[in-house]
C-alpha cells in the first residue's frame, strides 16, 4: 500500500486576525500608560539616560529603538517621537547645524563626539598616543573624504594615483564594511568615537585625531507634539543634560535661546608626551640647541620608536562606551 505523504496545511493568519493581534498590542501599550518612543543613531549607549527617565516616570514608558545614521529625519513624527542624532562635523549653516534644525524641529546639544582614526593593531601609527590629521597623508582613507576637508593625502602616498588624484572611496554598505577594509589592510578610517568602539574587532584599534572638530550629538524633536508627549520628552532632556529629578522643566531647558550651555568635549586619559628639560650649560654664541632624543616632529618620534624596537601597540582596551552615548562627555 503506497504511504500517504500528503502533509496537511497549516493554517495561516487572515487579514483580520493580523489586525486582531495589532490592536491587542496596541491595547497593551495603552493599558501600560503613555508611551514615549525614542531613536538614537548607530553605535550610541544611551541606556543609562533611559533607566533614569523609566525610574522618574514609573507609570510611562519608553521604548527605545536604534536606527542607522542620517535617517532621523524619515521617521520622526512618524514612527519615533523623539530622536539622539549626529550633526556632520562641517554642518551646512543655517540647514544642518543647531539653528537650521531649530528652523522646523525643536534641538537641545547633549554632548560632543571626538573623531578617531581606525587602524589595524599592527599599524605603524599605533606607536602614538594620539594623531593629528597630517599624520594621515600618506594614508588611504576608505571612505568619502567629502566630510573630512581637514585631509590632505600627499601625492606620493597610498591615498593617491599615479597623478597625486586622491583615490575614489571604496563602496561600503555601512560602518561594518568600512571596519573590514581597514582591517584587511586596505586603508584606514576616520569616525566618530562611538562608531569604532561600537564595531570594535580584536584586529583593530583607534587613536584620537586631536585637530579634528567635534561631533555635535543633539536631541530633536517635533515641534508639534500632544502636550502629554511634549512633557516626556522635556524630561528626557532633562535626563540627557543632567538636571535633578526635581528641577523645574521650564528653567532647565531654555529652547531655541542662546542660553543653552555649549556641549563639553571628551577628554581621554592618556599619558602625556615627555618634554625635554631645559639644559643648565648655557650656549656659547653661534650654538644652537640639540635636538632631544625624541625628535622634534611626528616623523622622528616614530623614526626613534622604530631604532628602539618599538612596536605597534593594541593601545588601552576600549572596552563598553559610556552609557552617555557613546565617545563624548554631556554638557553641562
């Protein structure tokens, strides 16, 4: 007798049981109060600022989702009612920065973010503490340099063709395909502080690029929400700029003014650089100085490093990032 394989079919939901379970969760969010919905862009950690807000507003809640940079602006007012953003380092006046936001959302500063350059562990540049801009000539930069005009890649180095053109950007679908180009070898890469802790591999680390702006991270917000809304969201920036739980909201937020106090930025500990100290022989006329065992630029500290033995250094464990997004310190 042939065997039935014959399997029965499954029943599958119709349209209106899928709307039955949407408007259950829907009654579920309401059942459990107001609800506040907050985005906050890649490599951010903000969940300190969020247990803070749920311990002040026991009957609230908030959920919070994380979306990939520059697609705030699609979804807020829509499926998020507030949103942690990063400004560009050189915003466009009047459209990018603080005040052109003010021109149709409301924006407070929550801190700023330092810019790093990502490199393989075993880089040369891993024998500094911390870089300038110019350290990265004759470095290729993987990504599009069109926010990063402080570079200047030199005509004979890596980041140019046999014209001195700086070389195209490599084609990346997001901050993890620029991750793997630096780490086969292929380049490095400049992002903000959160962004290389966030995607930190074993293969990789990062150095501080002093001379470069910060990154300003604001909090922004529609500037037509319910007023039940409209109070959370006050109180989570009250959360972000460190006010006490029984501060006045109205004192403590002045939108739009030019009272709003200038985001702080990150200061990390690193060991300071030895300087030389001055000489007791005075010079005779016609002597000069000496140069110092470490050189008196960028080149002959590593050059030294390198007659030394120097090798390329890990560089402190970057371990978690703040739970205050990540890279930066909040204003105060």
């Amino acid at each position: 007798m042939d065997q039935d394989t014959s399997v029965e079919p499954t029943d599958t939901p119709d349209a209106e049981q899928v709307g039955s379970v949407e408007a259950d969760q829907a009654a579920e969010l309401t059942e459990t109060g107001p609800t506040l919905r907050v985005a906050y862009e890649t490599g951010m950690m903000p969940a300190k600022w969020f247990d803070r807000w749920r311990d002040r507003l026991p009957g609230a809640r908030l959920v919070d989702t994380q979306v990939e940079s520059g697609t705030w602006s699609q979804i807020l007012g829509q499926t998020q009612d507030v949103a942690l953003i990063r400004l560009p380092a050189h915003p466009k006046p009047g459209s990018q920065d603080l005040e052109g936001l003010r021109g149709h959302h409301r924006a407070v500063p929550a801190y700023q973010e330092l810019q790093v350059a990502v490199l393989p562990i075993d880089h040369e540049l891993t024998l500094l503490d911390d870089l300038s801009i110019a350290d990265l000539a004759d470095e290729r930069l993987v990504h599009d340099l069109s926010d990063l005009p402080e570079h200047r890649p030199s005509p004979t180095g890596a980041g140019t063709d046999d014209d001195g053109a700086p070389l195209p950007p490599l084609e990346a679908r997001g901050p993890e395909d620029v991750m793997e180009y630096v780490a086969a070898g292929i380049g490095l890469a400049v992002v903000p502080m959160s962004i290389a802790r966030f995607f930190h591999r074993k293969d990789l680390t990062y150095r501080v690029v002093e001379d470069l702006p910060g990154i300003d991270v604001v909090v922004v917000w529609p500037q037509d929400l319910e007023e039940e809304t409209e109070a959370m969201v006050q109180d989570l920036v009250g959360v972000v700029r460190g006010r006490k739980k029984d501060s006045s909201r109205g004192q403590a937020t002045q939108l739009g003014t030019d009272t709003d106090p200038q985001p702080t930025r990150q200061k990390t500990a690193k060991p300071k650089r030895a300087k030389a100290k001055a000489g007791t022989t005075k010079l005779k006329p016609g002597e000069t100085a000496s140069r110092t065992a470490k050189g008196t630029s960028r080149g002959d500290q590593l050059k030294g490093k390198r007659l030394a033995g120097g090798k390329a250094r890990r560089g402190a464990k970057p371990g978690r990032p703040s739970t205050r997004g990540g890279g930066g310190r909040k204003g105060r």
